[in-house]
C-alpha cells in the first residue's frame, strides 16, 4: 500500500506518531505543502516564513538519511493533492491532528471532502494533549497526562525510497527585518532544551518575569514546540527526567523552577483546547455579549504608535521594539501589552491581534487567540488585569537596562524620571521632538477602562457565562493544580484562567 504523510506542524522524525504509522506501509511518500495563499494571511509573516525554510531543510536532511526524501510542493493543499494522486495512486493519507488558525481549518475540511471523493483513508493522530471533539473539559487532564506519559514513539531506521521530484523551498514573505530571530531546525531545539535544563533554568520561576533575565532564563522553546521541530512529549518527559534528578537536593532553586515549567506545558495545551473546541473564538467574543464593547474599527494614530513603539510611554515602547527586533517577548510583557492596548488604548483584540500574531516567531493560533481574548477582558470569566506600564517598568526594569537598549533616544533622562519623562524639568527638549509625548494619561485611562468592563460584567447573560465555564474553564483543585478525574467535587469545580499571557515557555 502507499501512504502519503502529510507533514503539518510536526517537522520532525522523532516521537512522530504519524510516521510511525505511516513507516509500516511498502510505500511512504513524505510530502509538505507550501501554500502561498496561507503567507499572505494578516496573522503570518516573513519571520516565521524563515523559520520555517530552516525547519524544512533540517527535516529533509533527516529523511534523507532514512533513505527517503520530504517532497516539496508549492500551491493549494486539496490541488498538490490531486496532481500526486495521478503521479502515485495512493490509498492513504496520515497527517498529525492539527490546531491550527480558522484558515486551516477550513483547509483540512477541503481535504477530507476530497480524500471522501476519491475513497482515500485519512488518518490524524494526536500529537499533544490536544483532544478532538472534547464535549466538556472534566476529565481533560487526566487524557492530557495519559498522553504525555505514554512511551514516546522511535524514529524508524529506514523508510522505502522516495524519488518523486521536489520544488525547492521558497520564500513566499515579503521581507521582515527581526536580526535576533531564533534559527530553526531540530539541533537548535535539543540544544536549547538541554541547556535550560541543566544550566540556564535554574532561575526560571524567579526570572521568567524580566524582559531581561527572562531572555535567558526561559526554556525558548516556543517557535519550536508551535512548528514540531520538537515535541511537547520529548519535552515533558525530559524535564520530568531532570525533576527526578534533583529531587532531593535542597535550595538550588531547580525543583521549583521545573515545577513552575511543566505547570506552563499543561497551560499551553489546555489553552489551545480553547480553540479547538471553539474555533470561532478567533474571531468573536468568547463570551458573545462582550460584542460591540470596543469600536471595531481602531483609532488609527493609537494603533500605529502602539505597534511602531512610540505611544511615549517608555516601558511599553520598549517592549514592541524588542519584539519587532527579536520575535520573542516573555510572558508578563505579552500581557502587559496587550492590556495596554486593550484598556488604555481601549483598542479590540482584533485588531492588535493580528499585528502580535505577525511579529511572534512562535506564533500559535490556540494559545495566541485565546490570550487575547483573556487579556482584553471579553471571555467573561477572567478578571481584568489592568497593567500599569509604568508600574511594570519600575518593578520589571529597576535598572532601567532594557528600556534603554531599545530607547536609546532616552540617554539623557535620568533614571528616577526613565518610566516618566514627562516629569523630567529637560522634558521640553525631548518630548514631541526625539521621542513623542505620552498619547495617552495612564491613570485617567485605566480609570475609564476599569469602570467600562466591571460595568459590563455586571450586566452580562449569566447562563453564556456559564455555557463558556463549562466549555473552556480549567478543573483545578484548590492549589490551582490541573486534575484528572471526573467527579465534580467541591475544591475541584471549574475556575477561571487567572494565567498569565503564556506564549513562551
């Protein structure tokens, strides 16, 4: 029989169930598709284009040394299809289960229209904690953690030759300045892997809120979990492995910095559940009466300073220009800008959304999509977090080394008026000239948005509030702990998603 292994997000030869599965057929044809029309979507962007050609040639060069070879095709996805189909009469098609954006869920629903037609077997498998067709969220973690412990899947030695013909990677974005991106590729994950857990995590809970410390401290394994040049399973299993090493050894900081990673691993599906369970959620309300609380279309001037990083308020224009910069922000600053946005600015989520999307190299839909929702305050069970830039810049930057690297037009500004140059006596030489005013007074706006959403959340349809606690909120127990089973006792009722933004690791 001839299979045709559709490599999604999963760009990897190792813990693949669909290659395992596909690897015991006569004939595997390891085929990915370009799709052109998808790197012209508003939430993609030349940065992640990058990674993935890096992620690509290092999948090829694996399959070649099984003796096969990853076919590249570029074009529609349900079109490739059809032209291999009169090339190699293939019976079967296996592919990872994905939970992708609302465009490749239309997508696959276009392929398995199309693989019905022509009486092919389409086969997903799961590959993270993700479940399909999940009814209600009791009992989800126990599933979760069934499939993370399970033995990972073995790389097979060998796959039937495959000389079909390939196009050559190409570069479908326009381009997109990031000079400190993270490469792709699998060496590049295995490497940043071992070195969080051995070296550079020991102060993950402690520094994973610094812009600065955070660079270091955090596992960086985001982009590399979103593409699969990685799986979540290698990594669970990995840090379990060290948990047990050092278990026992006391005040080095490790048991509890690897405790705090793997609750951010659970996180990261139970987010993407979210979206899987309601795809819709990317582009409405998950709660539906928060609908109309935001003009839908922005104030233009607010939206540009916030995304160009020059709304004048140093900490948070800080933040932007180093994502522009690097693809990479630490959690509490995804939050924090966010809320800013969504509060101060009182912009919606739609349309800040896309532009993060953009610039987020690790870039996945279910967590991104969801966050957002989360940290605008629309999903009607998480209480508003309203961030005070300069707060965050005073407690999160106290030496003042980040917002400097990325203000540098802020040199002269002593460092007790860094957060407030507005308050400086030499303001008037800087202000409107090298740097722009505050667009905005943060008090005041915080007191306006405040009083907005605690009005709203007083008025909402408790019964869709309910209808979303049932659907997407967490099981946890009274320390906050994901739990497994499925009886609805007292201390493990639904609760909100207090979590902070975590689209890094």
């Amino acid at each position: 029989m001839t299979t045709v292994l559709w490599f999604k997000r999963d760009l990897c030869i190792y813990d693949h169930p669909a290659l395992a599965l596909a690897a015991r057929d006569v004939d595997v044809v390891p085929l990915y598709v370009v799709e052109p029309e998808y790197w012209a979507l508003p939430d993609t962007s030349g940065r992640q284009c990058a990674f993935l050609q890096e992620s690509l040639s290092d999948l090829q060069t694996a399959l070649q040394g099984l003796g096969s070879n990853l076919v590249i095709r570029v074009g529609d996805a349900v079109t490739v299809l059809q032209e291999l189909y009169q090339t190699v009469k293939f019976e079967r098609l296996v592919s990872h289960e994905e939970t992708g954006n609302a465009w490749t869920y239309t997508r696959d629903k276009r392929v398995a229209e199309w693989a019905r037609g022509y009486g092919i077997r389409w086969t997903e498998l799961p590959q993270s904690g993700v479940v399909r067709r999940l009814y209600g969220r009791d009992g989800w973690a126990g599933r979760r953690n069934a499939f993370m412990t399970q033995a990972q899947k073995d790389s097979p030695k060998a796959l039937p030759p495959c000389d079909l013909p390939s196009d050559p990677i190409p570069t479908l974005c326009a381009p997109d300045p990031c000079p400190d991106r993270q490469p792709g590729g699998r060496d590049h994950a295995l490497s940043l892997l071992g070195g969080f857990l051995t070296e550079r995590g020991h102060t993950y809970r402690k520094d994973m809120s610094s812009p600065l410390e955070g660079a270091t401290a955090c596992s960086r394994l985001s982009p590399h979990l979103a593409l699969g040049t990685i799986t979540i399973r290698e990594v669970v299993q990995a840090t379990a492995a060290r948990q047990r090493e050092v278990k026992g050894v006391p005040r080095n900081g490790w048991a509890g910095s690897l405790k705090s990673f793997q609750s951010r691993l659970a996180w990261r599906d139970h987010f993407m559940q979210k979206l899987e369970d309601e795809p819709a959620l990317e582009h409405r309300c998950l709660h539906r009466a928060y609908e109309g609380m935001r003009p839908l279309e922005p104030d233009q001037s607010r939206l540009s300073a916030w995304e160009n990083g020059e709304t004048g308020l140093p900490f948070l224009d800080a933040c932007m220009r180093s994502l522009r910069a690097t693809g990479w922000l630490n959690f509490r600053m995804r939050a924090m800008v966010v809320s800013v946005a969504s509060y101060h600015l009182w912009l919606d989520w739609r349309s800040t959304g896309p532009h993060l999307a953009r610039m987020f190299t690790d870039y996945e839909p279910g967590i991104h999509w969801s966050q957002m929702q989360m940290q605008s305050g629309t999903t009607g069970i998480n209480t508003p977090r309203i961030y005070n830039p300069i707060k965050q810049g005073t407690e999160q930057d106290p030496t003042g080394a980040f917002t400097r690297r990325w203000l540098p037009e802020l040199a002269d500004v002593p460092d007790k008026h860094l957060q407030t140059p507005w308050t400086w006596e030499g303001a008037g030489r800087l202000l409107g000239k090298t740097y722009p005013a505050p667009i905005i007074d943060v008090a005041d706006a915080a007191r306006t948005a405040r009083e907005r959403i605690f009005t709203m959340r007083r008025s909402v349809d408790q019964l869709e509030t309910q209808r979303v606690i049932h659907k997407h909120a967490s099981r946890k127990d009274s320390a906050g702990h994901f739990v497994n089973d499925r009886a609805p006792r007292k201390s493990r009722r639904p609760k909100p998603d207090d979590a902070q933004l975590k689209l890094d690791l």
